[in-house]
C-alpha cells in the first residue's frame, strides 16, 4: 500500500503495511548486500545512487525510512535531510569512520540514528526495527488524531430531550473525575444499543476533560482479527512469534497519557480478559516475548450494546473484568426514547449530506416527519444517519418526501411484515437471505452487528453474504 500525501508531508505507515526503505548509496556492492538483507527480511526496499536520484524516488516509491549516506556523487546527504524531515519521513543517516561531527549535527536537523560504516547488517536491521517501531507508534497516534480532526461532526453530542440531556451530565460529573491528575483515573464502562452513539459519548468524554488535546486511541475489539488482537494491544517483542520481524509497542502505549476506548469489550476473547484486568489493576503492561513491564497512564473507557452481566452468567465473560470496567457506567438511550431529537438529527445528518455532495437545501414533507416519528428506528442513530443521507440523495425535489426513504410503514408494522414474508412458503435459501438482508438493515450495513443481530460469527455471515451477493461494510 502507498503511503498517501497530505499538506504537511508524507504519512507513515499504517499497522500492518510493509515498511518502505530507500536506500541512497553509491557503493555498489554494499548497496546490493543491504538491499538483498531488508528484502530477506520482509522490507519493501529501493535505491538511489545520487540525490537527484533519491529525490525522484520520493515521489513515485513514497517511503517510510531513508538510509542515507553523507558522501555521495552529486552533494552532501546533509543537502538533502531537512527537505526530507519536513515531509516527516524517518532518516538513518550513515557516515564514514571520523566523520562523527556529521552524525551528530544530523541528529539535531531531525535524523532518527545513524550508523558508522562499515556497516555490519545485523546493527542496521536492529536500528531499522527499532526506528520502525517509532514510525508506527506515531502512525497510530497520527491516525487517531487525524480522524478527530477530520470528522469533527463526530464530536458533536447533538440532543436537547431529557434522556440525552441526563446523560451529558453524567459525563460532565465523569469528566471532572477523570480529570484528577494524581488519582488513579477510574474505568467507564459505556452501554446500549447498537447505533446509540456510544464511541461519540466516549470522544465527547475525552473532550470535555482536562487532557482532551491527548491521544484519543480507538480499539475495535469486534474488527481485530483473534489471532492479531494480543499483539495490536499488548505490542510484541521482535521473535514474539513467528511473523514478528520487529519490536513493536501496542495500542495501549501509544494512548499513551490520554484514552484508549475499548469499543465492543464483549468480544474480546476470554483468554485475553485475564490480561486486560492486570493492566488495569496494577497500572502496567507487558509486550508479547518481553519480561519488562512498561507504566500505564492511560484512561480506559469501555463500550458495549451485550449485557455482561447475563454473559458472566453464561462464563462468557469474566466476573471481575466486569466489576472493574463498571465503575462508572453511562446508558445510551435508545433513538425512539429521545422524542424531538430525532428531527434534530435528521436536521443535522440533512446538512452534511447536503454540504458533501453541494447540494440545495432540502425540507422534510408533513408526510416525512411524521414517519421519522412513528418508525422505531431498531438500528437508532446510525440507522438515522443512513437513511437520511439516501433520502436526500434520492430527492429529486426540493422537499424530501415518505418516498425518498426505504421506511414506509412504522417499525412494528414493518417488523410484522417481515416475519410474515418469512413465514410465507419459501425455500431456505429465500429465508435466509431474506434474514440477513433486514440484518444488515438493522445494523446500517455493519457486517459485525449484523452477525451479533443473528446470533452467527461474522465468517459465517461473510460466507452467506457471498453466497447470495449481499454487501456490507
């Protein structure tokens, strides 16, 4: 995967893609062995012999880390340095045997390490992984930060009804309680149905504390692949396991002083509970191969639409997990209990779907309002959001009318309709396809709630999606 531009530079890479190396080196030989070895190693890697060279590579290669040589045919490695520290790519920088004084003025114009040739290429691919794990800490907050900024709708905690008012209270009394910088900050635990809005109450609970210009980390632990989650969180030593070609720190350590938001705690797999409460009981983390443990400063909120309570029961989640991520515990109210706010946020998600695709100003008929009042809205606000955007996609008018949407009747009704389809004399590929269709519907096309909605894994409804060419998200 390319690394994509922004006004500011280059972006690092994202967990999971490949690092790029450029190599800017003249001596022929050694620029072979010391691509031959990233390459061996899993590197994606090119080379330049001259600056001009490098500079044309920057371009069409894009790459994550420079190895740099000083000496080189066209100009000094110095020339080229600030330009690449301003487009925030990493630089090893190598230098000859007595030219110290280069290293270390590079190191002050922003250069990640250096080495002393001759390079021997075990010391350069510790010093690459170790700069590797920088990049991707600071690709991991940069991705977090990035997407706040780039979605400050996301941030907006719309509702003026008593239920949701109720609910910014708490935060605001949970927000000042976090807030304490020499208390242990306490664990809250965020519930209710899928679609309520509980990652916007978490990130309305980051920003409405002292530390709100800190990492917001997210952590999906239903979308984390189980063979991957333990490593993405706890971080991993280099030979951890078998494709762990470098040291790299988890999710948890890049939240660094700020949050880490566990949204869907419920499917985090029991194996990985016992650690989760270490971290939060003794305030410290341990990588995967490693024996030294690392501080904790961040502040954990937890996110759910499962009742644990009933999966403790079931010894499908720990007891004591739950009783230490309940410490503080906020509600999300479900859309049909939020009366007016409905319109409000259909007034909302109308303006931004208007303003994204430049288009005019629309109303809602009679007709329309009255049906967003009656429907029940099972997939509550991301349900809403949906449905809006088509809506006023759809309208070929200036007014959005019942037809616009796919909602006709009321959610009882509808519901009622369904079953009755179901019930009719079909075969049981027409059933299921039919279940997993208004699955879908529910969930907005979100292919893991979907699957909680019917009670399968999503490699299975994956399978059966495929099977009957639905799509999802």
């Amino acid at each position: 995967m390319q690394a994509r531009e922004s006004g500011a530079g280059y972006i690092p890479m994202s967990p999971g893609e490949r690092l790029r190396v450029l190599l800017i080196e003249d001596e022929a030989l050694f620029a072979r062995a010391v691509t031959k070895r990233l390459q061996q190693v899993g590197y994606d890697c090119e080379r330049a012999e001259t600056i001009t060279d490098g500079r044309a590579l920057l371009k069409q290669f894009q790459p994550d880390l420079v190895l740099l040589d000083m000496r080189l045919p066209d100009g000094n490695g110095m020339d080229l340095l600030p330009e690449l520290v301003e487009k925030g790519i990493s630089v090893i920088v190598m230098t000859a045997f007595g030219e110290v004084n280069d290293a270390v003025s590079a190191m002050k114009q922003g250069a990640s390490d250096y080495l002393k040739k001759p390079v021997d290429l075990e010391e350069l691919l510790l010093t690459v992984s170790k700069v590797q794990q920088s990049i991707s800490l600071k690709s991991q907050l940069d991705y977090s930060r990035q997407r706040d900024s780039r979605s400050g709708e996301v941030l907006e905690f719309l509702g003026e009804s008593d239920a949701i008012r109720h609910v910014k209270a708490q935060i605001d009394r949970i927000a000042r309680l976090v807030s304490i910088e020499q208390a242990v900050p306490p664990t809250v635990l965020i519930t209710g149905e899928t679609g309520t809005g509980k990652d916007v109450a978490a990130r309305f609970l980051h920003q409405s504390c002292q530390y709100a210009d800190r990492p917001f980390v997210h952590v999906d632990c239903a979308s984390l692949p189980a063979e991957l989650i333990e490593s993405e969180l706890f971080g991993h030593e280099k030979g951890a396991f078998t494709s762990a070609l470098g040291t790299r720190s988890g999710l948890i350590e890049a939240a660094e002083d700020g949050t880490l938001f566990l949204d869907e705690i419920g499917e985090l797999p029991l194996t990985l509970q016992a650690k989760l409460l270490n971290v939060l009981e003794r305030r410290v983390v341990r990588r995967l191969g490693s024996t030294k443990e690392r501080p904790v400063a961040a502040r954990f909120v937890a996110a759910t639409n499962r009742d644990l309570q009933q999966m403790v029961l079931d010894g499908k989640f720990r007891a004591d997990l739950f009783y230490r991520l309940n410490v503080l515990s906020v509600l999300m109210p479900p859309l049909r209990e939020r009366g007016d706010d409905i319109l409000l946020l259909a007034q909302h998600f109308t303006s931004q779907t208007e303003r994204r695709y430049g288009l005019h100003p629309k109303e809602f008929s009679s007709d329309a309002i009255r049906l967003m009042r009656t429907y029940g809205w099972p997939g509550n606000v991301r349900e809403l959001r949906h449905q809006i955007s088509r809506a006023v996609l759809l309208s070929r008018a200036f007014q959005v009318g019942v037809e616009d949407f796919a909602l006709q009747q009321s959610g009882a009704s509808r519901q009622a309709q369904q079953d009755a389809e179901i019930s009719k004399a079909m075969t049981l590929d027409q059933a299921e396809k039919t279940m997993i269709e208004n699955a879908l519907r529910q969930s907005g096309g979100n292919v893991s709630e979907a699957a909680r909605l019917l009670g399968i894994t999503r490699m299975t409804i994956r399978y059966r999606m495929d099977k009957h060419g639905l799509k999802g998200h």
